[in-house]
C-alpha cells in the first residue's frame, strides 16, 4: 500500500465517521463540514508531499 492509498483509507474512515456522527445526533451540520475539511485537507496534503 503506498502512502496515497493509507491516505485515501484514513480520510474515508474519518469521513464515515463524521457523517455517522452527524446522523446520530452527535455534531451539527456546520460541525461536521468543518471536520470534514480537515479531513480533505489532510488528504491533499498527503498527496502534495508525495
């Protein structure tokens, strides 16, 4: 596995949980969506240093 594919792993894990949170009841929308970004910009961070 190389270090994009850890990557993409990690941010869909951490994408299914924000989204399971949010249906849950655990965080708002406006929270989830900021989570989610720092998620994304991990991921493009990730890529850049590859």
């Amino acid at each position: 596995m190389t270090d994009a594919d850890a990557a993409i792993d990690r941010f869909l894990t951490k994408a299914d949980d924000a989204y399971g949170e949010y249906e849950a009841g655990y965080a708002d929308a406006d929270a989830t969506l900021r989570r989610l970004e720092r998620h994304i910009e991990e991921l493009r961070e990730a890529r850049a240093n590859e």
